[in-house]
C-alpha cells in the first residue's frame, strides 16, 4: 500500500477542485489532486458548453425556418443533417474537454492521484485499494450526477441523461423529455427547433428557474406554443416496447394519450456526489439531503479541517459559483486554521433557451419572505412584446420582472424571460452587487434602440412604485420611440 | 401677422425639441414647439429605427446563407424578396412615426406652431411671413441634415442620402458608399447582405467610430474581407452614364477601374440645422463650424436666454444624448435665469454592424491626450477570435481594448469591435458611469459561457499591466473553458 503524505488533498479534478488545487498551490507545494473518474469537467464535457454549441445548431436552423417575415424567402428544403449536427457538437465539444486535459497535464505528476477515494478518519483517505493519503486538509470537490426514479432503469438504454445526448452520433427521431428545469429547457427545445419531436413533462408545475409566479406563467405558456409542455403531468405508465418506449399520459385536455417516442431523457436533477465516499466514518454534520453542511463565505464543513466546492456543496451548482468555492476553499485548506472569507459575487443565473431566461440577485420567493410581510418592497415590470428593438428582430416574447426595496430604493433582483437576457442579467447583477438603488441605475446611460431600454421602462416603473420618480408617460418625449 | 407671445419657444419638434417641449412644460405653461418641415424625428423617420429594421433583414439572411457548419443544410435558394424587405422596413418605420406623431397630436395645439424660423433679435422669431413669436427664451433644436461636396449633385437622383434608402420600394442591384462612419458601414453591410453589390469608399483612411489604430485595422480588415471597402479611396470620376453612375477609381492593387452602379449613396457626414436661422442677426458665438458654442452641462449659449441641443449643437449627434441635452435645455429655458446643471452620462456608442462596434467612455484618442504623455494608462486587450461562447456560435471575430489609469487603476474607456458589442457597451458604460476600478470590475459577476467573459479576459490583462493583479494564465484552472 502506497502511503502519501501531504498538507491538502483535493477530491475531484472538475472545475472546484482545479481551482481548489490552484488556489492551495498559491500557498503550499503540498497538495495533491485525486481524481476518480476521467479528467474533463461537467462543464466541458455534458454541460455548459455541449448544450450551447446543441443550442446554435438550433439557433440557425430555428432562423432559417423564420424569414419570411423579413421579406426572406427560402425557396427549397432545410435540411437537418443529424449527423452533421452532432458531429460539429462533439468536436467543439472534445476540443473543450482537451483544453481541460492540456491544463491538468501540465499539473506536476507528483501531484497528481488517481482512484475512487473513502475517508478512513478525518485526515485519513484511502484511494482504492492501492493508495493511503494522510493529508492534513481535505476540500472535497466530487462534483455531481444526474439523478431519476430507479424504476426508469427498467428502459433500459432507451432512458438516457444529458451526458448521453452529446454522445449521439445521430439526432433521434422522437424524444420524451422528463423536467421542465433549466437543463430539461435547453436540450428540449434545441432537439424540437432540430426536428426532433419532443414531449415535455413536469411535476407541480414548475418551469424554468423562476419563482415569481407571472414570470414562470409567461414562460411556460411560451414554451407550451412550441411544443408539447405540460408543467403538471400525469404520466401512467412507461414501458418498453419494442425499439421504443411506450408513454401513457393524461393530456392537458383530461384525454388518456399514449405515445411511443425514441428516447425518455431525464432531466429530473441531479445529487451531489458525496454519497461514496465513507463519510458515514466521520462525524461530519449533513443537510437533510445528506449534504456536508458548510459556511458559503469559507466552504467549511462542520470538520473545521474539511471544505467542499462545487456541485458536490449543493450549494449554487453553477460553473462561475464553482471556480469562486474551489478557490475559497482551495485557500482556506492550504492557509488552516487561520481561515478567511472569500469573496461571493451577486447572484446570476442564465438559461439559453429562446427566449433566455434569467435570475439576478435575490429571487421573487428570497425578496417575498424577506420583505413580503411588511409590504417593503414593490415589483417593475415590462413587457418584451412591444419592445421596439425587440419588435425589430421578431424577438419581442418576453417579460421582465424588477424588485425594489421601499424606502432605501435599493435594487433587490430580477425575474426575466426575454430576448438576450444573458445580457440584461449581466447588467443587472452588476448593478446589484454595486448595491445600487433604482435611482442611480435610471441615471446610467442607455443606447437607442437596445433591448436594454426595455429594462429602463421597467425600472422607470419601479421607481414610481416606489414613490421615487415618475412613471414613464410618452417613450416619445422621453427616450424616442420604441424605447 | 401673427403675433405669440410666451417665455419658451422650441424651435424643431425632433427627439431634442419634444424633450425640451416636455422638460420646460414641467415648469411652466408658455412654452410653444416650432416645427418648419414634418412631424416625425430623425431617428423615427431615417434614423435609428428604420436602419435597424433593414440590418434585421440583413442578419436573417446572412444566418440563412451561412447554416452549413451547423450541420443545417438549405437544399434550394434563399431568394432576397426587395419589395417584401422594403415593405416591412417602411411599414414599421411608419408605424415609429406614427407613434412620434400620435404624441405630437397630444400636445396642446395652442402649443404648436408651423414654419421656418429667422431670427430677428435674441427675443423675436419670425416664421414665415405668417407670425411673430416673442419668447423670453428659446432653445434651437434643429437636428441636422446630410452634408456631401456640392459637385456630387450632378448625378441628379442616382445620389442619394440615407433618408432615400427608407423611402425605396425594391432593392436596386448595386450601390456605391462614400463613407466608411458608422451610416456607412451600417446600410452598406445591410445592403450587401441583402445581395445588393456595394462598393465602399472612404478618404484618410477611417473606419467606423474608432480612435484606436489597432481597433480601427481589425475592422478595415474585417469589412473589406466581406465586401469592396478602400477606406483611402482614389475615386478620380464620377458622372451619369445612361441610367446607371459610371465611377472611375483606382483599387487598392493600384489598378484603374471603372464600375457602373445604380445608385451613389453619399454618407459623408451630417451638418447641423442653424445655417438658416438668421443667427446672424444675433451675437451668437458661433465655433469653428459655424454651430453656436454651448456649454455641455447646461446646454447655454453665449446669448444667455438661448440654448440648443441634440444634433443642432454638434456636441454628440446621437438619440439618447439628445433626449438628455433637450431636458437641460428646456428646463434651463423654463428656469432662467437660475439655470443648473443637468446630467450628462459616461459615453457608449453602438454600431449595429456584424460584428458591433463601440465606444465607452474616452476614446483612445481622448485617453492619449489626457495621460499619454506621463505613461499614465495601459491597455487591456483581448481577441474573440478562440473566446469559447463567440467560437460555439460562430460569432468569433472582433477585438477589444480597454483603458485604465495607472496609479487609480480606474476604468476610462473601451474601443470594440465584436459579437454582441452593444451589450459589452452597456455594462462596460454603466462601470465607467460608476468609477470603477479595473479591480472592482473583476470582482463582479461573470456567467459561463458568455461573451463577458471575453471582457473579463482583458480586465486581466490591464489588471497585469496596472500591476494591480496577475494575468490570466490557465482559463482552464480559473474559470472554466472557453472563459
């Protein structure tokens, strides 16, 4: 048995732990990154990045198919070429997940451990079962899985996740898609806009990310015009059958359909990856999800030797909020005890889908329970639909939602769908960790005709709500038209 | 003859004159708006709003000539429809009008006054030969007019301004463009895109808004690799030929040639409106292009009861600024002689080109001037030629300079060329309009995978320079792939 000694062992060799290495590296030569698995992030390799190059190829084809109201007129077919499709997405895909190996390959051997690991005590880990690593720290950087009810095994190769679907080498003729959450969103309305046909469903109506109740209506009324959504499904039954898979649900009319489609893919969430690792050995304090609990502002465990970053904190599983908590906890684990908070950014959240949909700051449910009671805070709103610039493009689907505290007039968060609002969140979450109030934001300059005056009309609102400023009366008098 | 008497007049019913119309009504009820031609703004009419409607057209076809990467496949042709293109341009353009003009009918109509203004004394203003107004205060907000050599208007109507394009009802098969600005650029791209053949013509060698040599090469480089553009052009003909314009130029190989085009589109520059106002008869301080001196933050001229503003000033012909500039000058006009002053925001500019171009701030000419001389201020640069997110959507061209202060590490502006330039504007503006620092920029939110984080990339790099922080070394190990 091999024994290893060392200051910090860093789990997992995604995107928290790279920066968990990093971060620690800065301060002690003693650390070694123990990956169990293949290198390559979540991110590169099932995430982020496959699912925007899916969403491109959707993009030109979704715009190709719409040109006639510019005067635009294609005169053919447009064809889909699956292979084609997918071809270009894991190339790019690969290219991705190379530049992650070319990084972790210049990590100095020495440093470098692979195996699947188990805590044997709290500074105690054992790799395999060729390895022992006493290290005095440990960050815990295991990432996360997706996750769905057992009983869907029984579909066999026929039920696939996220992962599987940038393995295609073909796109599929038909696709079931199990969760109308952020990923459920991106993947199907990229397969439906490339031809595929799709088949959403939810539990308890939730769509998307949001919580502020007309938002999540606008979006799922938008989605359900493209495609079949149904938020609240009642499915009665999934089998094989055949080369397919056999769906009997209960259509939005109350009628009993049954469907046979390709593939069910569950985009039902996913768990943190901390369920392996022999943390029942040690006397670590969990969440009710069997998460180590830890201080968002240090990444400390209840073990004051151990951190955790990343998916595996179950904390904000997002790739920016990972790179911050591997480098929060990477530093914290190589300077101990002698630990400091590390910076936390505003919140910012950004679905690709068409519209985008986005979450700044705190959301509607965060603002209701911490201002709701005492009738502190007011809500700016705007609808994308009139929009000039929106109008302009053919992009004018959309509603944003702004939330403004009374009194100090302080900018608070923001619930969008719309077009480019990546954009308007970026502004926006800028503004907010700048702690602006509603006030000086309207006093920033804004180009003319931007999808960004949409969100000037909306704060205009707000500021009126908020008893600060008037209400905008005529864009004309005041921004020019379409403003 | 008709006499009015009352304390404002506002001479010119555009985007500048409806907002100072409202800002001086707010304080008090004389206030009367001269208009001398037809309601509706330059931005509605000519502007903005219809420029932005035919580079919608533009883009969609563009996207549909270009799907073929994606794996999407057009088996037929994309057929340009000139008329339908035209048609949706005028139509929504008339529909910006109208929204203007339905705005216009809401004032008062004893507010409202029709034609063409003389100054008789700094009080008196004659309109035609119908009234006399005597105002205590005027604000001059003529807008301004295209300017191109006299010679030019040999060719009769084969020349034309960007005003003509909007009134066209089909697409005409070729057009020549004097001037590579940002009119230019904007129709002579869109027209390309639209299968019109255009040739672009400039002198000195400018190109688009830019102060930056390099920013201003990457973008010659990148128009002339799309269409015929010589930004140092030796044009040594031109002249009617049947119903066509024969052109005689030397190409940038040096060869002579000769092209015969439909139509001559000059967009050389605009000229403010005050030529013909008798400003003459008053002792008005006039600047070295004949345009009345006025102080920015007031909008006052040397005559202390007359103001001007929006494109009428010469300060900076752009809609939002002259929304701004309008509500100084009215409301100064309402209040004097007590005249305060009125926010003036940090600079942004957006050309709606593919890719955008922008400005934020000072310009690199303008940073040059003030700190060059001491080394004072570094540049941040980054290239979206591998950005992750431009390169997943093909949108990979475009560079970026960013300008910061040695010793304050403050922000002082940014020249860009690049995908989605015009949201990099505004959350680029909004932080120089907030004094940050290159540091605290980097403090603030980035999602995954944006093209922020292209912008990101370079704060690093002016951060180094700034000697303020490191430079970005292994994306891989800190913010992900494709940061």
């Amino acid at each position: 048995m091999k024994q290893v000694n060392v200051q910090v062992a860093v789990i997992g060799a995604g995107s928290a732990g790279l920066s968990a290495y990093r971060a620690a590296k800065q301060t002690t030569d003693s650390v070694v990154l123990i990956e169990g698995g293949t290198y390559g992030t979540t991110c590169a390799r099932v995430g982020c990045m496959p699912s925007k190059l899916l969403i491109a190829a959707a993009e030109v084809a979704h715009s190709a198919a719409h040109t006639e109201p510019f005067g635009i007129v294609i005169d053919g077919q447009i064809n889909i070429d699956g292979k084609k499709v997918m071809q270009r997405v894991r190339d790019e895909r690969d290219r991705f997940v190379g530049l992650v190996v070319d990084a972790i390959d210049e990590i100095d051997p020495q440093d470098k451990l692979i195996g699947n690991v188990k805590f044997l005590t709290e500074t105690q880990l054992q790799l395999d079962d060729h390895t022992t690593v006493n290290a005095q720290r440990v960050v815990i950087a295991t990432g996360s899985r997706p996750t769905y009810p057992n009983a869907w095994d029984d579909l066999g190769d026929k039920l696939i996740v996220n992962d599987d679907v940038f393995d295609w080498q073909d796109l599929p003729s038909s696709v079931a898609v199990f969760g109308p959450g952020v990923i459920g969103l991106e993947l199907g309305q990229s397969l439906h806009r490339l031809g595929v046909e799709v088949l959403m469903f939810g539990m308890g109506g939730k769509v998307g990310p949001f919580t502020d109740p007309e938002i999540m209506d606008y979006a799922e009324k938008t989605f359900s015009d493209e495609f079949y959504l149904d938020a609240d499904a009642k499915v009665n039954n999934m089998q094989l059958n055949g080369e397919l898979v056999e769906i009997t649900y209960i259509d939005k009319q109350g009628k009993e359909q049954i469907k046979h489609v390709e593939y069910v893919l569950a985009a039902t969430g996913r768990r943190p990856n901390v369920d392996n690792l022999g943390l029942e050995q040690i006397a670590i304090d969990f969440d009710d999800r069997g998460v180590p609990v830890a201080d968002p502002h240090t990444m400390q465990t209840s073990i004051s030797s151990i951190f955790i970053a990343g998916d595996a904190s179950n904390q904000v599983p997002l790739l920016h909020e990972a790179a911050d908590q591997g480098k929060i906890a990477g530093r914290n684990a190589a300077i101990y005890p002698n630990i400091v908070t590390g910076l936390r950014r505003s919140a910012i959240a950004a679905v690709f889908t068409d519209p985008q949909l986005a979450m700044v700051g705190l959301s509607y449910q965060q603002v209701t329970e911490k201002l709701g009671g005492c009738d502190c805070f007011e809500t700016g709103s705007v609808s994308f639909e009139n929009q000039g610039r929106s109008r302009v493009m053919l992009k004018n689907k959309g509603l944003l939602h702004l939330y403004g505290e009374q009194g100090t007039g302080r900018f608070l968060g923001a619930e969008i769908i719309g077009p480019q609002a990546e954009h308007l969140a970026h502004l926006l979450a800028w503004a907010h960790q700048n702690r602006m109030t509603i006030s000086q934001m309207l006093e920033m300059p804004f180009y003319h005709p931007v999808i960004e005056e949409g969100v000037r009309t909306a704060l205009r609102d707000l500021n009126a709500k908020l008893k600060l400023g008037s209400a905008m009366t005529s864009e004309c008098m005041e921004c020019g038209p379409g403003c």
